[in-house]
C-alpha cells in the first residue's frame, strides 16, 4: 500500500463502459497519463484548483443559509484563516461556476460550520455531485480538512493539544491517536488532513508554539512520522506543514520575514520534514505564508523543487497554505497581481492553490500567451491526479454516497476516542515541583479539608483546547451552540476525584484583559482555605482573539493579563498555593518557583484535560511527562530554546542578561525517583561510517512505579563551524516498576553526527565526541567519548536519520545497585 492509498481498496473490473483510466488493473502512473491526455488545458488548470464553499459569507452557494454565520458577517473576529473576511467578500463564485471544468479539492465541507456526521455527508455528497455534473470527465474533487488536534467537525474528539503530544516523548500514542482521527475522518469521505505541523520552536512569543512539538528536532521528527504513519494507516493524506522555516519568524510575529541562513535551515528547521518524507513517505506538504532571507517559500523552487523532490524524491503535492498563492502579491510584493503570483507559485512547485482558486485561475491564459510553459502544468496535474488514482477516487465503481457509506453510523468522540483523549493528556503533564503539597493524597499528605480553587482556567474547559480545536476555531462563531462534546472543568474534576473536600471555587481575572474587580473574593477564598489551586494560562483564538493560537503572538512571556498579580496575590496569603499552568507556550514562571506548594505545567491538554490534571494533583495519576520546550525564568531577555552555540547558553558576566532557564528542556518530575547509571559504550571509537552503542541502566528507586524519558545528548568539543553546545540525538520513555529496572540501550550510527559544514554539504566529520545520557539536557549523570576516525564524509537524505533503542528489563538490584 502506497501512502495515500485507502487501508482497503475496492478493486473493480473494467468493463465495457468504464474509461481507459478507470481501469484498476493498470498501474496507477498509465492510469495517469491516459486521463492526462484527455484533459482540455482548461481541464487541467481545473484540478489545482480548490472551492470553499462554507466560507462563502455572503450566502451565494445553492441552497446556502445566509444566517450560516449568526449575523456576524465578514468581521474578521471570527477568522479560521488569515484574510478570510477579505477573501470571501471579494469572491462570490459559486461552486458550479468553480467546478465548471472540473475541480482539484474540496475546503472544509466538515470543518466550516456545525454539522453531524449525516449532515456533512449530505453536504458531501452535493457538493462533489455538482462538480461531477460539471465535470466532462466525471473527476470527483480529493475532499480535505484540518485535523491537529483531532478532526475539527462539530462533535469530534478535542485531543491534546500537538504541544502537548511533544510532553509525551511517547510517538507510539501518537500514532495511535492519528491511526483513530484518520479513521473517522475516512469514515465520513475526508481524503486529506491538513496535519501535522512539523515546524521546530524557535520564540516562544510565537502565536503558533501551542501547535508545534516543541523545540526539538529529533523530537518533532519523531512525533511528527508517527502522526504521518498513524494517519496514513487509515487511508488519509497527511500534510506537513508549515515548509519551511515559518516558525522563526522575527520577533514570533506570525507571517514575519525569517532571518535565516541555510545551515540553520538544514540542521534545525529540515529534519523533521525529510524525515517525514524519506521515512515515513508523507503525501502533501504545505507551503508556508513567511519569506526567508527575502524569498517567500511559496514562491521558492530551491525549497520546492529542489530540496523538496531533488533531495528528498518528494513524490506526492504540494499545497499552497491557505491564499498563500495571492500574498506573494498582496504581502511580499513579488508579483504584480494574483495571476503573477500564481505563475511563480506554479514554477516554484506549489501543485494546488487552496482554499479557492484565486492565483491560479490565471494560468490557462497566461499558457495560451506563452507565458507558462504547459509541462508545469501537466507536472502539478501528475501529482493530484496520481492521488486521486491511489485513494480510489477514479475507479469505474466510485460514487459519493460510497465514499461516506458509513458516515450515519460514526460517533466522532467515542469512548475509545475519549480514552486516547485521556491517556494522552495524563501522560503530557509535567510536575515541575511536588513542593510540600504534591500529591495531595500522598502517604503523610491527607487531602486539605477546604480547597479554594482559582483562576481564569479552572473553570473554563476552552482552556483545556488549541485554537484548532472546533469549540475555538469555529464555535465562536455560533454562539448558544456549547462544546459540542462534554469536557469537565478542573473544578468539576477535583470534586469527583476528592469527594471528601469542601471546594470552593473563584475566577479571581479572566484570562486576558486588566479586570482585577475579582481579586478579592479569590483572596479571601484563598485566605480561608487550608490550600489554594490557582490555575492559570491560555485561551486559545485565532488572529488577536486569544493568548495563544495563529495570529496570538506575545510581546513577552508573562502570564497574559493579570494572572501574574492574582497570583503573587494568592502567594501573599500564607496559604500553600499549588499553581498549575495551562498553556500553549511557556511562560515565566521565576516569581513563582520557591514560593508556590506545587507547580503543574498542562500544555493544552483536550476535553480530558480536567480529570488528568486533578488525577496529577490528588496522585491518583503518576506524572511522567517532559518539557518539549523550556520554562523561562524571566519574562524576556533570553535566547528561549535549548539549542543553541556556547555563545547562546553561557552566563561567564560578558552580558547583563542570564540565558538560563527555569526549568530545562527535557526536564520532568515524578512521584517516584529514578537513578541512571552503568554508562556502556560499545566502542571507544568508531570510522565515520559506523555505528556504536550506548547503554545505561535505569533504576526506581522510589514507592511507586512511575515513567521515565532517558535521553541521549551529544557534545562536539572542537568542529569546523559552531556546533550546538548539546543536542537531543535519541530518546526512550520507559516504565519501570518498584525496585526493578531496565537496560535502555541507543543504536548510534556515525550518521547522527553529521552537520551541514562550511560549503554547506551534510558531513560527518572525525573527532572527539561526547556522549551524555540523562533525564533532560541538564540533568546528565552518565557521560562517555567516542572518537570518529577516518575522512570526513558527506552525506545525503539516505544517511541514518534516527537512533534505534531497545528495551530490556535488567535484574533486580537493591537500592544502592
């Protein structure tokens, strides 16, 4: 099975009326060129196109209710894309003028407006009825839809958010969780997710840092081909995105120019996404709206073409993010107008404009006057066409009501859906410190008999949710219409998991805003109680209506709003105050640290978000999640994430500003206490094409059987360019029972090594090598050398991408080994 291929595919006979390219049992590429040679130049231009019908805010589709919006109109308040409001008053073509000869794709049929399963696939089904009619040669549309933190339709799970995912360190659970959103969205005809979001953290004041993995690139990578290879299994396209390089933008300013040289890009922002490709064998990558170093990437072939398909034999589309196509320009003023950008995006290897044709609907006239080479078009026609081949859409028996045959039976939040939901968020959670509270049922720590619980986020289950999330994304715009799941509070939590206690609970601030008007009754609360649980955080929006999401940029890293005095309010009543933070980006938490009963850190946890935190907090669940990006210790003034040359961690008095942070990456507590020793490596050294192994033994020492992340960090002392001062080559999260252990054992080729040198080739060069293992990047017990010898060799995308670990239980040792 192909990538894009369904998990089962119907395989139909050709019989006497079926076309020549609707024959299955010729192979996919003939299948291809025979439909190819049939298509008009109108035809062709046709399929990169795209309609989204659902955001057609004036009402002109058939049979659309004008009242789709609840009055709001074109407000860009309630923006899921960056100009819709702009983009869907100046566009006012129907879906039948759209797919007049043929269409590529189908926007957001789900993911635009409440619907049930049978009312989407109702929808479903007119609209690619109306571009089969239109259609000369019956091309159905490829269908896709956003999926990041689950399907975003009304009434689908709201798993963590991907930030979240990265506090896992676990790929297997994510590809589980995408293994389960990819099946319920090929139940209801969805063909393409627009997931996952490969890019590497580089400012924490991003908007968009709660939709990352985190800061890591072997982690993202990871993670991020796990998501592929779960989504993938059930049938459905998975998109990497955002390609490449958007994520450092100037500032953390979303859509703002990237200052970045190519070895940057090459060792930090690439690996996660030719790992994905190469590895994994994703089918669409998405073009990003940001230039870098003065080159938009929607309109670069050396990222495109050829780094994307020279390098990496990239073989699936290429689709353009949401109207990046017309901001080349709009934004970046490359172009003089759409149909200009539309050429250079199509030269530069953009397949499909989405969500609607707007720069692309050029390209037949500008072919006609010999502007546009035809092959271009026919390159980027191949592509879509060979995916439409791959998931069935071309075969003789293919109809719409198949495609969703079972869309009447699908429950989108099921309860095994929910206990992925569940799992996921109790292993992202992250105990920075048990303080002298935690847990609070903890042996010699009965749970307190009167609890205030304050704070703008434990009583809001839209905290719990990323800005993709269908209560954030699209709800906003239906007021009265609920969550569309049942999600319970921190509040409601804490009451089912200590029934005991006498909760009371005080919002104190909203989450944004300068409203201190509730300080008083949180205080006194708090003054009252025997303990006080402040959760505080994000509510996640898109475009300025949030404090996290796309377009929520900070300016620096303190808690939005006032949240930082209610809790320095809270800390001054003498009370234990356990802080819980719930959030899509890390904030400062340095006046707090010390000073609090505990410290919780929930990244965007999903509608079970509320029962894992109060399971953390009460001890009833074993906190092992890991810091997928590092807690700063002051609001600004710091380099943000680990990765960085010597000149961007060290504090030797040459500047005023101390880069170290809080909390480091990789760093996670536990209720139990674990010990890494007996450090063995295979070989002291090795020739630059080989491989050696690292070993270490993990021992729990502590009461309860608990989860530790053992992670591998490499150290090259002396090199021909600036080397990171440590980075993350490896990783295992491994459970270890009471007193027992396990032999965690990494698999390191010479490949893992390699850097991009000096003219900009990936080498691996001879040297000394350090070797520390540990349970994040400053906590590293176990240190060893390696020497690599022989030549320097450069390598390309077919060098070792990953590092094997293996597992073994070790026998039982007492406490001191």
């Amino acid at each position: 099975m192909t990538p894009t291929q369904p998990a089962e595919q119907t395989t139909a006979a050709a019989g006497p009326d079926t076309r020549p390219w609707q024959d299955t049992a010729l192979p996919a590429a003939e299948r291809v060129e025979l439909l190819l040679a049939e298509l008009s130049l109108e035809e062709k231009v046709a399929q990169l196109g795209s309609r989204w019908v659902g955001n057609d805010r004036q009402g002109g589709e058939e049979g659309r209710d004008t009242n789709d919006f609840d009055g709001q109109g074109a407000e860009a308040v309630n923006n899921v894309a960056p100009m819709e409001n702009v983009f869907a008053l100046s566009g006012g073509v129907t879906l039948r003028d759209a797919a007049r000869n043929g269409l590529g794709h189908l926007t957001r049929i789900y993911g635009s407006r409440p619907l049930t399963p049978a009312e989407g696939a109702a929808e479903l089904i007119s609209q690619q009825r109306t571009v089969l009619e239109q259609s000369r040669l019956d091309i159905p549309a490829l269908v896709h839809e956003e999926c990041l933190t689950g399907f975003t339709a009304y009434g689908a799970t709201v798993y963590p958010a991907a930030i979240a995912w990265g506090a896992t360190f676990d790929p297997l659970l994510v590809q589980e969780m995408a293994a389960a959103i990819g099946a319920d969205m090929a139940a209801v005809g969805v063909h393409q997710g627009l997931s996952p979001v490969l890019d590497v953290v580089r400012d924490y004041r991003w908007g968009r840092v709660e939709e990352t993995m985190g800061e890591d690139p072997y982690v993202v990578a990871t993670l991020g081909a796990a998501y592929v290879r779960g989504l993938q299994s059930a049938g459905v396209i998975a998109t990497l995105k955002h390609f490449a390089g958007y994520s450092a933008s100037r500032a953390g300013r979303n859509h703002g120019p990237v200052p970045m040289g190519r070895r940057e890009l090459f060792d930090v922002i690439f690996p996660p996404f030719e790992v994905a490709v190469t590895v994994v064998g994703a089918g669409s990558v998405m073009s990003a709206y940001h230039d870098v170093d003065g080159i938009p990437a929607s309109a670069d072939p050396w990222l495109l073409t050829e780094i994307l398909r020279g390098h990496w034999d990239f073989a699936g589309t290429v689709v353009s993010d949401y109207w990046s196509v017309p901001f080349l320009s709009m934004m970046h003023r490359v172009a003089a107008d759409a149909e200009e950008s539309g050429v250079a995006a199509l030269a530069a290897g953009v397949d499909v404009e989405l969500p609607d044709t707007v720069g692309f609907g050029g390209l037949t006239e500008r072919v006609r006057n010999g502007d546009l080479p035809e092959e271009l078009v026919d390159r980027a026609v191949r592509r879509l066409l060979l995916q439409k081949v791959q998931l069935g859409l071309l075969d003789p028996d293919w109809t719409p009501e198949a495609s969703v045959a079972n869309a009447s039976g699908v429950d989108l939040d099921s309860p095994a859906n929910r206990d992925l939901a569940r799992r996921l968020a109790e292993r992202s959670i992250v105990l920075l410190d048990e303080g002298t509270a935690l847990p609070l049922g903890g042996a010699g720590r009965p749970v307190a008999d009167r609890i205030a619980v304050v704070g703008p986020c434990a009583a809001d289950p839209r905290t719990f949710m990323g800005c993709y999330a269908f209560p954030n994304h699209v709800l906003p715009r239906y007021p009265g219409r609920g969550l569309g799941v049942p999600v319970a509070t921190v509040v409601e939590a804490l009451e089912h998991e200590l029934t005991d206690a006498q909760i009371r609970y005080e919002q104190g601030c909203p989450v944004q805003g300068t409203d201190r008007s509730g300080f008083a009754a949180a205080v006194e609360a708090a003054a009252s109680a025997d303990l006080c649980i402040a959760v505080v955080g994000d509510l996640a929006g898109l475009f300025g209506h949030g404090s996290s999401g796309e377009g929520c940029d900070a300016a620096d890293l303190q808690l939005p709003g006032v949240q930082a005095d209610l809790l320095e309010a809270l800390l001054n009543t003498g009370v234990p105050v356990v802080v819980v933070v719930v959030s899509g980006r890390p904030y400062a938490l340095g006046a707090v640290a010390g000073r609090a009963a505990g410290l919780i850190q929930a990244f965007m946890p999903g509608e079970e978000g509320g029962a894992a935190i109060a399971g953390v907090l009460s001890g009833r669940v074993q906190p092992g999640g890991k810091l997928p990006v590092q807690i700063p210790r002051i609001p600004g003034g710091q380099p943000g994430t680990y990765l960085q040359p010597p000149l961007g961690t060290q504090d030797a008095g040459i500047s005023s500003i101390d880069p170290t942070p809080l909390f480091p990456f990789g760093y996670g507590r536990s209720y139990t206490t674990f010990e890494l020793d007996d450090l063995r490596i295979s070989a002291d050294s090795v020739p630059t094409d080989g491989e050696f192994t690292v070993s270490v033994r993990v021992r729990n020492t502590g009461s309860r059987a608990g989860d530790e992340v053992v992670q591998i960090y490499l150290e090259d002392p002396v090199a021909s360019v600036v080397r990171p001062a440590r980075q993350l080559i490896g990783y295992a999260r491994v459970t270890v029972p009471v007193a027992g252990a396990v032999i965690v054992s990494f698999t390191v080729h010479a490949d893992r090594t390699a850097f991009t040198g000096r003219d900009l080739d990936r080498i691996v060069e001879a040297g000394q090598l350090e070797l520390l293992v540990g349970t994040s990047v400053t906590d590293v017990p176990c240190r060893g050398t390696v020497w690599l010898t022989g030549a320097t060799r450069v390598v390309g995308a077919d060098r070792a991408l990953l590092t094997p670990v293996v597992v073994t239980a070790a026998p039982q040792v007492n406490a001191h080994g």
